[in-house]
C-alpha cells in the first residue's frame, strides 16, 4: 500500500521507504511481504549478495485513482 500521491517523483510506500526504477524488493522473513532490499538502511543498487526471491522496480506510474503504482519483475 502506498501512502501518499504520486507526484511525478518517486512512489512513497507508508511512511518511510521510496521506490523508484531500479529498486530491489525481497519479501521479509516474519511477513513474506515485499520489502526494500537494503544494506545498513542504503538501499541496494545491485543483485550482488542478494538470495532467495528479488524483484525489481521497472516502471512508476499513476492509477487513475490518483494513487501511485510501480510495475516490479522478478528477476532471481
């Protein structure tokens, strides 16, 4: 779910973490809900180190609700 309108910029998700193309997301242990891959609270910017399932932000966009969307693929 993402908790403020996309502005052109990047998609907020909550309250704290932004997605923009390129982004890696992993599904957390506890949840299994995707979350962004990160290292010491960076973001990461390659697959290097990365195991398990990995999907990446490919697209941002708008619904026509007005709220933000990304497109992710799986790419590990």
């Amino acid at each position: 779910m993402f908790g403020a309108a996309n502005t052109g910029a990047d998609a907020t998700v909550g309250t704290s973490v932004t997605l923009s193309v390129g982004n890696y997301l992993q599904p957390a242990d506890a949840t299994g809900i995707l979350t962004l891959a990160s290292s010491s609270g960076t973001p990461v910017s390659s697959l290097s180190g990365l195991t398990g399932m990995v999907w990446q932000v490919v697209k941002e966009y708008t619904m026509p609700d007005g709220t933000p969307g990304v497109k992710i693929q799986r790419v590990q």
